[in-house]
C-alpha cells in the first residue's frame, strides 16, 4: 500500500475519558503521518443523548462505507438498559474474531516478559444474548435463562483464523482452550472442530489443549508456556481481562474486533466516566489499538515507529498516568510520546 494513499475509517469518540483519549491517539497518529481520512460517528451514552439511539443508523453506515473503525470506550447499562453496542457491532458486521495481545511493557512488574494471544470467538456461545425470564407463582421474573450456541462453521472460522496468525506473526504453539469435560456438547463441538484444524497446519504450529479453569491457574503460575491461546466467547472475555491484569491492567490492553468486510479497533477498558474530563487518562490501550489497526491496513512501518515511542516512554517511567503509578496528564503523556517518536 503506498505511503501517500488516504484510508477512510470511522472515528467513535464514545463516553467518558472516550474523547480525551481519542484525541490524544489522533494527534500521534498525525504526528506519524497515519493515512486514515476520519469520519467521525457517535455511539453509547453521548450518541443516546445526541440523537436517542446508543448506536445511530448513520454511525453503522458510517462503519458500512468505511469497513474500518477506531472505537473508544462506550458506556453499557449493567442490567438493564440497552444492549452492549460491542455486541451489536460485532453482530452487525460479522466481526467474528476478537483479538487481544498482551506484551509485558511495564517492567518491574509480579511478571516480566509476557507475550502471548488471545482469540476469542465474537458471535455465539452465552453472548448471543438469547435470554428469558420463566415466571413462578407471583414471581414473573422467577428464573432467568441464557440460551449459548455453537456452530461448527464459527468453530472451524476462529481457529483457523488463530493459525493463520501464528503462521504470518512466527508463533508457535496455539491453544485449544474449552470446558469440553462439562459442556459436552457446546464447546465439544468447538475443541472437535479445533482439533480438525489443527492437523492442516501440523509440522508448521504446534498444538495443545486445555481446559479453562486449568488455564486460568496456568496463566497465573506459568503464563510463558503459552504463545497462542483461542477459545469460545465467554471463556475468551475472561481470560482476555487476566491476560491484561498480567502486564499490568486495562490500561495496557488492546483489541481487534476482525470480520470478512469490517474491522474495529477499540481499547477494551472501560469509560471511566469517575475521572472522565480530568485529563487523568491513560491513552495507551487505544493508541496500542490504533498499531493494530495500521498493521491491518499494511502500515507496520509506523506502527513501529509508535510501538517503539511506547517503549521508550513507558520503560523510562519519568512520564506515566496514574494508573500505572505516575502523576502525569494525559497532556503529558501524549507529548512525551510525541518527543520520544522517530
């Protein structure tokens, strides 16, 4: 793709410290001159206010046109309310797999060095979200009920998607991650089809199996045994957050939501709307975000070049957000970013 060629995407400033953040991405992005031409869209709480729907008609045909998208943080009622619009887009658009890196950036940390994966399957399992209320008595919302599903087409989609990357990024080892011994049937068919897949790329990607509890404790006693780990929805949510907690937090923690005709791009921490308009927060999740983003779009070159600014900023430790036990601005940090780029 040549340097000069202007990329469309969609820009979704969301809730909370969503703006104050999206803002100080856009200004490194520019700083590196990244070719995306943004169309901005409203979504969450702010696009509820503005126009009464949490994600408007024109922000999904924004996304439509655009088929790329660099998301901050977006308010969800817990228990009522509105549908996650994560959910919703991902539904939307077919972004069936979500992808996590975590990499140790922060040293002195409980763990050092730490770099693995993690693929999560996007559209099925208990996040579905097929759900119901089955009344007793005076009671009619007695029992609730969560109906999950798998397919086998989604299954053998996920997985191949997660060799396919340890092929192109030099990984490995990927790890089949499942509750097959209790959800026999649900995520059997996940680890069968897993298993299907995995002997395509013998001699190539080695693989191994797990169930999710035992990975869990594994990822806590010896997270360096894995490379790349790809699992169902709900487990991958889980262990996505505990992969984050192993560098350090949310705040360090990346995701790509990747389909056949759209890709978004979002830091996966929350809006933060206690310390939103403070300028406390920290907007290294989502400018890791907007790597994997020009990384899709062919752009490594200044992918590194931000990669590498982080680095240098983060590991110095003269300049970081509170979060990661620092005094600095949000200000400050995106200037000291900015300086540190070459």
């Amino acid at each position: 793709m040549s340097a000069e060629k202007t990329i469309p995407a969609t820009l979704i400033p969301g809730d909370g410290i969503g703006p104050e953040i999206v803002d100080s991405v856009i200004e490194i992005l520019d700083a590196v001159g990244a070719p995306f031409k943004w169309e901005k869209a409203l979504g969450g709480v702010s696009a509820l206010d503005a126009t009464g729907s949490p994600l408007p008609k024109e922000t999904i045909e924004s996304i439509r046109r655009t088929g790329l998208a660099l998301k901050g943080p977006l308010t969800t009622p817990v228990g009522g309310g509105f549908k996650s619009i994560n959910v919703t887009l991902r539904q939307e658009f077919g972004l069936f797999a979500n992808v996590r890196p975590t990499k140790t950036i922060v040293p002195g940390g409980r763990f050092e060095n730490i770099d693995l994966v993690i693929f999560r399957e996007n559209l099925e399992g208990y996040y579905a979200a097929l759900e119901n209320y089955i009344p007793v008595g005076d009671d009619p919302h007695a029992i609730a009920t969560s109906a999950g599903y798998t397919s086998r087409a989604e299954c053998n989609r996920i997985v191949r998607y997660a060799f396919e990357y340890a092929v192109k990024n030099n990984r490995k080892r990927v790890t089949l991650v499942h509750k097959a011994n209790i959800l026999k049937l649900l995520t059997g068919l996940f680890l069968e089809e897993g298993r299907k897949v995995a002997k395509e790329y013998e001699g190539r990607v080695e693989v191994n199996e797990r169930i999710v509890d035992a990975c869990a404790m594994q990822l806590v006693t010896d997270p360096w045994q894995f490379d790349c780990i790809v699992t169902t929805n709900l487990f991958g949510d889980i262990l996505s957050d505990l992969t984050a907690g192993l560098v350090g937090g949310l705040g360090l923690a990346p995701g790509a939501n990747i389909g056949e005709k759209a890709a978004v791009f979002e830091a996966v921490h929350g809006s933060a709307p206690d310390i939103a308009g403070q300028n406390k927060a920290n907007p290294t999740a989502l400018l890791l975000a907007a790597n994997m983003m020009l990384q899709h779009v062919g752009r490594k070159d200044l992918a590194d070049r931000i990669d590498s600014a982080i680095k240098k900023v983060i590991t110095s430790g003269a300049v970081r957000t509170g979060d990661l036990g620092g005094k600095a601005t949000t200000t400050d940090l995106t200037a000291a970013l900015k300086q540190a780029l070459v």
